[in-house]
C-alpha cells in the first residue's frame, strides 16, 4: 500500500479530523511504519501458537442492572475544553495543504 500525504489526507477526512502541513509530515512515516507492521503480522504464521483459553463469566454470574443517578450535563461538560449550547465542541474538516 502506499502511504504518502495524500493518504495520511484521505484517512483525516474519513476522520474527520483536521491536519495541520506538520502533521500530515509527521503521521506519513508514522503511518508506513504501522501499516508495514500490519502487513508483518499478516503474514505470520500462528497455526503451531496454542490458542489461550479465556475465563468466561455466565450471565448468571453478572450483577443486576439497576439504575442510578447519572451526572447532569453540566458535570459531564465540566472537563470539556470547548463546549456550545450544552454539547462538546469538537474540531471538524480538514486543512487542504
């Protein structure tokens, strides 16, 4: 696959998330290298590796689902850095560079 800027665009648009012209420099290499590690993994062959077996709960085992207070809006916007009209603000679209 090839990772180059225009990649590291495509996948912050899908995002929706905003790239500076620095970062986009930063994350096409960073990118290559995750993708080329994918790609290692791919091709790793795991048939001689015992599967691990997991403990398990039963439904029989989990506590009951019982209601309670949750927090109001206002605690739950409290930590947010931006916020609007009673929601979180994120940043959107994407830096053409």
């Amino acid at each position: 696959m090839k990772v180059d800027k225009d990649f590291i665009k495509h996948i912050a648009n899908l995002a929706k998330i905003r790239l500076s012209k620095e970062q986009i420099d930063k994350f096409t290499p960073q990118m290559k290298t995750i993708l080329d590690s994918a790609d290692v993994l791919q091709n790793f062959d795991s048939e001689k590796i015992p599967q691990k077996r997991y403990n398990t709960l039963e439904f029989e085992q989990l506590r009951d689902d019982k209601p309670a207070a949750s927090q109001s809006q206002e605690e739950a916007l409290r930590n947010a850095p931006y916020n609007e009209k009673g929601f979180v603000k994120v940043p959107g679209g994407v830096i053409d560079n």
